[in-house]
C-alpha cells in the first residue's frame, strides 16, 4: 500500500484508532461497566454478532472525511471492509481539498465494500450531513432501526443525539466543547450509558500559548457567529481566560451565522466587515476560528480584503488553511500526537 499524505488526520491516529478500540469494546463487552463483575455481567447477557455503524456530521469538513476514511482502513485490517479497499485512496488528501459530496462518495464506498456476515457493517442509509437538512427531518438520525453505534461528528450534531438519541449508541467526535455544550457533565461523566466523547480540554489553550510565543501578540482578534456553536467554536471563554493570564486583549466582533439561501454572500460581506472593525480597534493578531466558511475557495479572498494588505498576522486553529500561510506551528496535544496551528507573520 502507497504511504498516504494526510494532516491532522495522521497527528489524530491514535486517537482514531482509541476510538476504534472502544467500539471493539462496546460491542465484545456491551456497556463498559464500573466494575469488573459488572463487566462479566454485560459481557455474559449482550452478546452482539453484528454492529451496524452510521455517520453523522455537521457539514462537509476534511477532518471528518479522514477520521471517515481512517476509521474505514482499521475495518479493512479488522475484517469487516474487503481487502485493497484503502490502495485507492493512498493518493487523497481530504485535509488539503474537499468538495460538497465527497464524504458522502466515500461513505457509499465504504458502504459498497463491506464484508458479508462480517462484525462491523456500515449503513447505506445511516448518513447524514445536517448542514443540507431541514431541521424537520433531523428526527430520521436518531433512534434508528438499522444502525447500534453512530459517530457523530462536531457539535451540532452531538447536543442533537445527547438530546434525542434513546435507542442507540453514539460517539461524538470533534465536539468544540463536549462539556460546555452539554453532551456530556464533565470529563469523566456522561449524561446517559448510550453516550461517549472525544474531549480535549486543553488543546486550544496550548494552541494559544505557543501562537503567542511565536507571534507575540497583544490584541488578539476574533469573529465568531451569534450563536451558541458559534461561541463554542470559537473557544472564546478559554481565549479569554488565557489572555488574563498570558497578558494579551481578545477583542471580538460578532455576525449572523451564515445562510445557506444566498449561498453564504451576506456572511462573508459581514465577516469582511468584521475585520475592517476590528483593525481599526488596533487587533494586531487575527485568530481564525472554525465556522461556515468555505475555507479552501473563500478564505484567501476573505483575507485579502483587508487583513493581508494590513499585515495583520494570523493564527488559525486548522492547519489544513497552511495553503494560504507561510509557516505552521506545531507542538505537543491529543492522543500524544501532533497538532497545529497556522498562521503568517511579517
């Protein structure tokens, strides 16, 4: 097999493949219990042949499709995906360009590729993309008949199942701030035995302290969305409490979310006028925060607007945007692995 390019995908291995392990687990043992008789218990009255896998995001997002495409690479080596499933992906990188559809492409992949009678099966049906649905059929996700785990993927998705999911099995991956939003009480507690999250504390806050070290920031800016998502994703109650700490200004500018019915021009006009506000403010630093934005064709022209041509730095919190910045900064997060950040500095 050719050796794959990836992002943040290869610095998320272990984790993904933490991810995979707990749901072996779920399935051998049923629950993960609190004790070990417990254990024996489950393992002895929840004997499971098959386990049913469906998807669910929150927009198209090149993480999500190589969490997706990882996931599918550890069943291949499991079993439960047919053999040389993965050689036709070892030259895509969906960190560096994804299209509206692709994950859907690949999940119908790997959908077509299960093994027959093998443990693990993913579901045709069982996918999902919330930024193309109506909120009126977001109740077609949950409490399925034909899946028993679903990954959910960011946290929309996430506070919907912790809300609404009953039946089944979920794991929300990529969750802004699992706790903060709710999905689950705390780091060692959930709300419900059917619910489980990846969560990581701590990474934006090593993520703002090695941007500050690099770019030395004193008025840290950010755009972020009216709305709850919005202030999750842009982690702005852990920025905050960092600059009490750390000695920087975090000045903020707010816009609607984005609307899909003009196809995001509204938005984008807002967020340009949000970074002309916020230099004129003195922002010297502008900290680019995951939202609705189209990064891979809008960000540059976003940027040119008014940002670049200030030689205002930038610190993002992806480092798959690396393709409009010069350098990228990496240091010590999830998993024992590598994470990012990216930025550009004059």
């Amino acid at each position: 097999m050719k050796k794959r390019r990836v992002g943040a995908a290869r610095r998320y291995l272990f984790g993904v493949l933490l991810v995979v392990s707990m749901v072996l687990q779920i399935f051998q043992t049923g629950i993960p219990a609190r004790t070990e008789k417990k254990i024996i218990e489950v393992k002895a009255q929840n004997t499971v042949e098959k386990v049913r896998i469906g998807y669910i995001q929150t927009m198209e997002y090149g993480f999500f499709a190589e969490f997706l495409l990882k996931l599918a690479e550890q069943m291949e080596k499991e079993g439960s995906i047919a053999e040389g499933f993965s050689n036709k992906y070892s030259n895509i990188n969906y960190e560096a360009k994804i299209e509206e559809g692709d994950t859907k492409k690949l999940w119908e992949d790997i959908c077509a590729n299960n093994v027959e009678g093998a443990r693990y099966q993913f579901v045709k049906e069982a996918f999902f993309d919330m930024n193309l649905m109506k909120e009126d059929q977001y109740e077609t996700m949950a409490n399925r008949d034909d899946v028993d785990l679903m990954f959910a993927m960011g946290t929309h998705p996430g506070v919907y199942m912790k809300e609404h999911e009953k039946k089944n099995n979920y794991m929300v991956i990529m969750a802004a701030d699992p706790v903060a939003s709710g999905i689950v009480k705390s780091k060692t507690e959930r709300f419900t035995d059917n619910s489980y999250a990846e969560i990581d504390d701590n990474g934006y806050r090593r993520q703002i302290r090695a941007g500050i070290k690099f770019l030395h920031f004193k008025k840290l800016g950010i755009v972020y969305e009216d709305s709850e998502d919005g202030r999750l994703y842009a982690a702005l109650d852990i920025v905050e409490e960092e600059s009490e700490k750390l000695g920087f200004e975090v000045l903020t500018e707010v816009i609607p979310p984005m609307s899909t019915k003009d196809k995001g021009k509204k938005f984008y006009k807002d967020l340009k006028k949000a970074y002309r506000n916020l230099i004129d403010r003195g922002m010297d630093t502008l900290y680019i925060t995951a939202s609705g934005m189209d990064y891979n064709q809008k960000l540059r022209e976003v940027l040119s607007d008014s940002i670049l041509p200030n030689k205002i730095k930038t610190l993002g919190q992806d480092d798959k945007w690396s393709t409009v910045w010069d350098f990228s900064i990496r240091y010590r997060t999830r998993s024992d692995t590598y994470d990012g950040a990216v930025g550009q500095i004059y």
